[in-house]
C-alpha cells in the first residue's frame, strides 16, 4: 500500500495572494517551487492528494482540477 501526502489547495499550492474571488475563481500563480516538490513526492513513491473546500461543488473541484493541468501540476 503506498501512502500519501496530502496538500491543501489555497496557500499551499495556489498562492491565494488576492481576496476570496469565488469558488471557481483562481487568479494567483502557484506557491513557487510546488510543481517540482509534488513531482519529487511522486517519484520517491508516494501518492499525492488535493484538497480543497472548493471542491464542495462541481463547478469549483472543475477550476481546481483546471489550475492544476494549466500549471503542469499532477
């Protein structure tokens, strides 16, 4: 069984340097050097899991599952 680490969405990996702009509205660029940490997670065996309030309603786990593809963060 692998085990996981788990990381919260707003701070921790989207920067969330602007107010509360809505559930499915995500303008802060990442934390830098996230995508590089999760990727070096990942390869040394873990999984790795998202969380986020924002994933309470569909439209809002759809702008997070989207932040992430565009920044290249799996």
């Amino acid at each position: 069984m692998k085990k996981t680490v788990v990381f919260d969405f707003d701070g921790v990996i989207h920067s969330y340097t602007s107010d509360w702009k809505g559930e499915d509205v995500i303008p802060d660029s990442p934390v830098e050097g996230i995508a590089e940490g999760i990727n070096r997670i990942r390869e040394a065996g873990y999984e790795v899991a998202v969380v986020s309030t924002r994933c309470a309603s569909p439209k809002g786990m759809e702008a997070v599952n989207k932040y992430l593809a565009d920044n290249k963060i799996v």
